[in-house]
C-alpha cells in the first residue's frame, strides 16, 4: 500500500461513519427495522468458494463465527416484514486474496431482507440505498472527501443490468476485475448459474439452473458491491438444492425444523461496509477502511 496518512485514516473513519449512518436512515424510511446480529450459531452460509473453518467450541458443542445472516434473516421475517442488521462477518479466505485489495477476514455487512420482495423491488433498494449513501456523503463529508482528492458522480438510475452470461461472453472466466475496471457508473450483473452460487438463491422456475439472484459491481475496479436475490424458502426447493450441491441436510437440520413450520418468500442482499467505504473515499486497499483490519492469511493482527 503506498503511504496512508493518520490524517487521512481519521477522514476515512469519518466517512465510514457518516456511510453507516446514512444507510440506517435510508433503510429506516424505508420501513426496514434493525435486528442485532447473530455471530455464533450452529448454522451459517455455507459460501460457495473455500474459506477455512471458523467453529467453536460452545460449551463442547461446534458453533460457527458468521460467514453471513442469510439463514437467520429469512428466520427473522417469520417476525418481522422488513429486516435489517450491521452484521459482522468472519471468512478466512486464502492468504493469496490478501493481495487483490478487496479482501477482510472479518468485514461488516449491512444485510437485509424483505418479506414477498421479487428481485425487482430489491434492486431498487439497493439502487435507492447506494444513491441515497452516496449523495449524503459528498453533502456531509465534502471536506475529508476534498482532502482524500476523492471525485464522485451520483450514478443515474436505473443501473445497466448486464446478465452473467454476457459478462462472461465479454470479459471472460472470473470476469468480477475486468468488469468493474470497465464501468464508469455500478452496473448489476444478474441470473448467476446454478452451479457458482449457494442452495438458497432461488432458482427461476421458468429457467433450469438460472437463478433469480444478482450483484452489484463498482465501477474503476473496485470490484463487488453487494450479492443477494429471491430465496427459496419450501422444504422440497430446498432439499433439492441441498443435495445438487452435495452437502448432506444434517448440517442445515436446525434451519430445516423451521423452514418447515414455514418460512416467508423473500429477497435481500448485503453489502459490505468496509468495501462501500473503500469506493467512496477511492482507497487503494479495503485494509484502510477500518480499525483493526485482518487481511486474509495474517496472523497477528487485533
Ligand atoms: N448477504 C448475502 C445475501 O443476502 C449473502 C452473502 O453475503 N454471501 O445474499
């Protein structure tokens, strides 16, 4: 990383807290409720890419560290129709990622989820969210954004929506980098296959192994913004998903037992505080966006 100044670190902070603000007041206006995070449990996202495993021992029983609330979110709307939470999330990811910039082996997601939402009305969440955080930064963090020479348009909308299979026609395998280095403004990439993402995206029941799921992606090569989609939420959809993807339902048995007293169709998506953070101020690494970063494969840091 070239030289980061304290000076410069306390503008960041200050953005990133007027980031998080901003965004819980949009959410708010929106009808959205804050829930506290879970950050241990016996069920967790299980990724789709590897990370190493983070269980602890909880009174002699393994619990995870959170990888994501996905699984509790769509439990919370049994109570509440649109939820929230500030959610921290811990994946040691290979140290190898440590060098692409974008990576923390503990992040914080903003992560949501809305009762009966099609992945339209969630988009526009998501669209309405990044404007809204976007516009109340430059408004209220002028100055630390002037002295970070940080230059931000607010991206009209709606955002291009560009479909995996294009992406991947254009810029090719793991095209994320190349994508994003393209884009001038966020641009969505959606209809993800099957077989790249988790059992509880939803699979289009109009198209075979296409999901109804999306990301967001930064332009200037910032990267991924926030993933999410419309959930499958029936016990026969999910039994299914669960065994394409090899992984055997004792391990989700806790989330079963509820899925099948029933859970609400859904939508939602998070996005990371830390890399939000890192395109709004234009940081060369997302290590600089907060206290007490661990950058994959680092042992040491507190
Ligand atoms: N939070 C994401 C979602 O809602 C899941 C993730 O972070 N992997 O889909």
């Amino acid at each position: 990383m070239s030289s980061f100044t304290v000076k410069q670190f306390v503008d960041v902070l200050k953005v990133k807290d007027e980031i998080m603000h901003a965004g819980r007041e949009y959410l708010r206006q929106e009808g959205f409720t804050e829930i506290l995070p879970v950050i241990l449990s016996p069920i967790t996202d299980p990724l789709h890419h590897d990370t190493f495993d983070g269980t602890v021992s909880f009174y002699g029983s393994p619990y995870q560290l959170t990888k994501s609330m996905i699984l509790h979110k769509q439990i919370a709307l049994r109570t509440l129709p649109s939820i929230y939470s500030v959610s921290p999330n811990v994946r040691m990811e290979p140290a190898e990622r440590a060098s692409l910039g974008r990576y923390l082996a503990e992040f914080v997601q903003l992560d949501l989820e809305m009762r009966d939402a099609s992945r339209d009305e969630i988009m526009e969440i998501g669209e309405g969210l990044v404007v809204y955080v976007l516009t109340k930064a430059m408004e209220r963090c002028a100055p630390e954004l002037e002295r970070l020479g940080r230059r931000l348009v607010i991206p009209e909308r709606p955002f291009e929506r560009i479909t995996f299979e294009d992406a991947q026609d254009r810029f090719g395998n793991g095209f994320d980098d190349r994508l994003s280095a393209s884009l001038t403004a966020p641009a969505w990439v959606i209809d993800f296959p099957r077989t790249v993402r988790e059992f509880y995206d939803r699979e289009d029941p109009s198209r075979a192994d296409i999901l109804l799921d999306m990301d967001l992606m930064y332009p200037e090569g910032y990267g991924e913004a926030l993933s999410g989609g419309e959930r499958e939420h029936t016990i026969p959809r999910i039994l299914k998903r669960l065994e394409q993807d090899g992984i055997e339902r004792e391990r989700f048995s806790q989330y079963l037992s509820v899925v099948e007293e029933g859970v609400p169709a859904s939508a939602g998506f998070g996005i990371g505080i830390e890399r939000l953070t890192r395109y709004v101020c234009g940081l060369e690494n997302v290590q600089q966006a907060r206290l007490f970063p661990k950058a994959p494969g680092k042992v040491g840091a507190i």
